[in-house]
C-alpha cells in the first residue's frame, strides 16, 4: 500500500497499562504529538499510555515508516546502498557474536525489514529465514534478494517446535502489542540449547539523554524519544531484563553498543543551537573526541545506548 502521506497522529489508539505491573499508577512524562509517555511508578518501565492500536499495525509498517523519515527510516533502502559500509560493519560483528554464543546455524529474523542482514548472513554460511509485519519490505525480501521471508506475525509462522538454533529480536521488542505472546512463541520454536538475541534502544533515561534534558533545563525523562509512536516501550537495562524473563527466558549474557550509528552518520548532531554556553558544550562534546572517548568507555562498561542480551528458555515461565 502507498502510505506515503500516513498521519501518525490520526491512527486508531488503544489505552495501555505497564506490562509487567497492571494497572499500577504511572506519571506522565511528556506528550508527543499527542501521544503520552508515561513512567510506571512501581517498576520504572516507559512505554506509551495510549498507542496505536494493533489493527493499524500493516498501515504503520508501510512506505511512511520506511521512506518518509518522520517517525521510522528515511529512504531506507537508499540508506542501505549509500552507507553500505557502516552496515557490513555491524553485520560482521554480529556475525562474530552469533559464531561465539550459537551453537547450530538455523536462524530466525523476527522484524527481518528488507532482509539485508539476512542476506549477509546467508553469505556466512548460516541458513536463515525471517519474518515481517511490513508487506512492503518482506516483498522486497523475497523478490530483490531470494530470501524466505513470510509476511505476517511470527505468531502465525508455520514451523514445528525446535526448528532454529537462533532467533533474532533485533530493535523488535519496543514496537510489539503482545510481547509475552511473541516470546512464548520464540520458546516454541527454539531448539534445545538455541538462544534468542534481543536488542533494543536504551533512551530517555540513558545518562547522554538525561546530560541533554538537563542542559535543555528538563527533568530526565521528558524529552523526546525515538520513533514515536512506533515504539510503543522505551526499555532501561532493569526494565529490558525483566520482560525478557517474564516473557520465559533466562539472560545468559550481556552486551552494550552504540544505538543509531547510521542516522548519527546521516544527520549529525547540531552545534550551534541554543545559547552561546550550550553551543561551545555541544562543540567540545561532538566535534573534540569527547562524545567518541565517552561511548567508548561506556559499552565496556554496559552503559551504551544500545542495550543486547542473549537468553536462553526455561522450563517452567513465571506467569
């Protein structure tokens, strides 16, 4: 469908309580275009009270998302072609990682977009299969690279239980309705000893996000996220860990990397804006290797706005 022209804001809404507390009490953080983001006052999770409601999920993940910019990707395949090289980067060290923790190479792309790292990764030697909501880019999966890629929910996947070794959730989780119906059906089709990758941004509450609302003369908290209302969660390494576990998997290992690598290269910060002060902070932070030495130390140290973790099934889930 061409949604070029998607309004955003007009789309059916659905009201939300927190996913891990119920109908706890939460405090409005900030309104974004007319969607509140709220923090749960028992657990911390923010997420997005009222959201888009899960029957105008095909309409979101159409052309607006992926070419318009104003909430998802701007000219995402373009994108692709003209940093090509940032993206094999990334490719190549997941591609390490998977080889380090994996054991087996069936693989499973849930949110597989266009299937460019499906496609690497076949190239590696791995047997891959994905999945997406977006008729748009699993079309162009199937037909501009050969992939096996199914449109859909990985709900409504046929496969019999055990069939993959890996299942990649990668910048996936923050945009689902029902998550614990998704990760229940991951556990499903894991094979024993398989392992399931979740990536998501860490924002708002990260500490570059807090330094900017801050210098912005905010609370932490209350500035803008990514994506909304795309994303529907805005996960922090306690909150991210805790819907993993209750969604039945146990986190065997951790990992931190820098989120929006490739945007960051496509728009660069902004320098002058603001006050002259707030100007020459920017300038020294972006422009003098601080904000490089910084994101450095901080994915040794788990602090990355990229948050990743590796996890395996238990037998018997919470509930």
């Amino acid at each position: 469908m061409d949604n070029a022209s998607l309004d955003w804001s007009r789309l059916p809404r659905e009201e939300t309580d927190c996913i891990l507390c119920g109908p706890a009490s939460y405090e409005i953080l900030s309104v974004q275009d007319g969607w509140p983001v709220v923090r749960c006052t028992d657990c911390g999770l923010v997420y997005l009270r009222e959201r888009p409601s899960e029957a105008a999920v095909a309409e979101m993940y159409g052309k607006s998302y992926y070419d318009n910019g104003d909430v998802g990707y701007s000219g995402y395949v373009d994108t692709f072609r003209r940093y090509r090289g940032i993206f094999l980067e990334i490719f190549e060290k997941r591609h390490r990682d998977l080889s380090e923790y994996a054991t087996g190479n069936r693989l499973l792309e849930v949110g597989c977009a266009h299937g460019f790292l499906l496609d690497f990764l076949r190239g590696k030697g791995w047997r891959v299969t994905g999945v997406d909501v977006s008729p748009l880019s699993s079309e162009y999966a199937r037909r501009e690279l050969g992939l096996d890629v199914h449109t859909g929910s990985v709900e409504d996947l046929d496969a019999p239980e055990g069939t993959f070794d890996v299942i990649l959730l990668l910048d996936v989780l923050e945009h689902l309705h029902r998550p614990f119906d998704v990760l229940s059906k991951l556990r499903m089709l894991l094979a024993p000893g398989g392992i399931l990758v979740v990536q998501c941004p860490w924002e708002l509450y990260h500490w570059e996000k807090a330094a900017s609302a801050i210098l912005q003369g905010k609370k932490p908290g209350t500035i803008r996220p990514d994506a909304v209302p795309a994303h529907l969660y805005f996960f922090g390494p306690r909150t991210l860990d805790r819907v993993i576990m209750r969604g039945g998997f146990t986190i065997k290992h951790r990992q931190s990397g820098n989120y929006g690598a490739v945007k960051g290269r496509m728009n660069p910060p902004a320098i002058k804006t603001g006050n002259p002060f707030s100007t020459a902070l920017r300038f020294v932070y972006f422009r003098m290797g601080v904000r490089k030495m910084l994101y450095g130390i901080s994915r040794r140290l788990y602090l990355g706005n990229g948050l990743i973790r590796y996890a395996t099934p238990v037998e018997d889930p919470p509930r």
